[in-house]
C-alpha cells in the first residue's frame, strides 16, 4: 500500500540561496514563509542557516545560530515541527535546545565528540550523503564505479558509528544525496533515483529525497531555479513512488495535491 511521505519545507534564512536569493534571510519574512509552507501542506519546516551550493561563503556557527534564533522561537510558539540543516555541532546543540524535532546533516554527522549529545536526545536524524564528505557541495565528478554501491558503503559505516555510540537505528532517516552532491552530471542523480528500492531494501530505513529546483533537473529541462517547478514536481512524485518516505521541497503545496491524487489512484487499484 502506497504510504504518503512526510513533506519538508525548504527554508533558507540565508543571502545566497541558489533556489531563492535571499527572499527570506530577514527573520520576519523567514517566520511568515515558514508558516506560509506549514499552511500549504509541509509536516515539518526545514530551516538553513547557511548555503550549501558550491558558490556559497562558509557561515561561522555563531551566525548560523544568530540566523535561527528568532525563527525557531517562533515556530516553536506556533506548535510547527522544526528540523535544523546544519552540519555545525554548536548549531545543532543550539537546535535541538530549542525544541527541534530533526537534524538534517549534509556530512552525515562525522563529528563523533558530538555523538554523546545526539545520543542524549530525541531527535530523528536525517544522515546525508555526499561524495564530498566534508564542506560544501562543489562540481568534482562523481566516484569510478556503482554510485548506488558507493552510497550503501558510505551509510553502512556511519550507520554502524552512530549505534555504536548508543544512537537508536530507528532515529535515522536516509537522504542518499542529489545534484552536485552526487556530481555535476544530471545522469547520476537520476540513476540513484531510479535505484531508491535499492538503498531502502539494503537497510531497512526511511529515505529522504530532495531534488527540489536542484542543478540536474534545471540541466535537463534548461530551466531557472524559480521556473523549475514543474520538473521539481514530477522528480518528487516519481521518488514518492519509489519509496522515499520524506520528500524535501520548496513548494508543498503541488506536491500535497499530486500525491492526494496519485493516492486516490491507487485506492482504487
């Protein structure tokens, strides 16, 4: 039976968002998008207090921290599910003392310092991964050789680290990566794509995709990131049908109604 994924909403309180260029980096306007996606169909607001694109400045903690500070207060006051993208610990201390539900981790929490604390709390886990492994996203090529086998070596060892350090499996959620994390080439993201069954089947966990407005899709159709919404839609609803079990988007709101649809569908069937 077809399960509706989790949808997330992008928020990137941020100068330098590929998808959005700034729109939402003042805090006021942050919150009221925020609870614009809430309204609109996402379960859960993804917050991002820093780029990740491969023209992105790094961002101390101390900035990412002070970035997040007012909209995780009020979101919180709203009773809206947070998660926090960030790979910094001190950030990641600073969200899950603020109440957030998840921490979405571009390096798929290499820092093992960290470990005791992640442990300690109660929060899902999205481990994600990149064939970058440490920094931003950049345009390297991908690995020689299978990128889905690439993918499982790389989630088999950091599964095994994080229980290790008496983090429960079941915390986690998988994101296997899309775009320049997997390559600059469109032909890699879309193989992991088509091969999500395997990466479920392999270990038994959620999987998060998020290819919203991202580089291999624009290449594909030749679209701006702010035209992409139409090839971003049919990217997440053929992940939805293939087994991911969140979907990250910047637009919720077709991606509620196309997967209301293709459940009535298959009700049916």
């Amino acid at each position: 039976m077809f399960q509706r994924p989790f949808i997330l909403g992008i928020v990137n309180i941020t100068p330098d968002s590929f998808s959005d260029g700034g729109k939402y980096f003042a805090a006021d306007a942050a919150i009221a998008h925020a609870r614009k996606l809430a309204a609109e169909g996402a379960d859960v607001i993804d917050l991002g207090p820093a780029s990740s694109n491969p023209d992105a400045a790094p961002v101390p903690p101390e900035e990412e921290i002070r970035r997040l500070g007012p909209v995780l207060e009020a979101l919180a006051a709203d009773g809206i599910a947070v998660s926090v993208d960030s790979f910094r610990p001190e950030t990641q201390a600073h969200a899950l003392a603020h109440g957030a539900q998840y921490l979405n981790d571009i390096h798929g929490f290499d820092t093992p310092h960290f470990y005791p604390a992640l442990a300690a709390s109660e929060a899902r886990l999205i481990l994600m991964h990149s064939i970058q492994e440490r920094g931003n996203a950049d345009r390297r090529a991908a690995p020689e050789g299978d990128i889905v086998g690439h993918i499982c070596r790389f989630f088999e060892a950091r599964i095994g680290r994080l229980e290790k350090a008496g983090i429960a499996r079941d915390r986690l959620v998988l994101d296997p990566g899309m775009g320049f994390f997997l390559g600059p080439t469109p032909e890699t993201s879309f193989e992991v794509l088509a091969r999500l069954d395997e990466i479920k089947s392999r270990f038994g966990l959620p999987l998060l995709v998020s290819v919203s407005r991202k580089s291999f899709l624009r290449a594909l159709t030749g679209r701006a990131p702010g035209e992409a919404g139409a090839a971003s839609l049919a990217a997440e609803l053929l992940a939805a049908i293939g087994g991911a079990d969140y979907i990250r988007t910047h637009e919720p709101r077709p991606l509620a109604d196309a997967l209301a649809v293709y459940t009535a569908l298959k009700a049916r069937q």
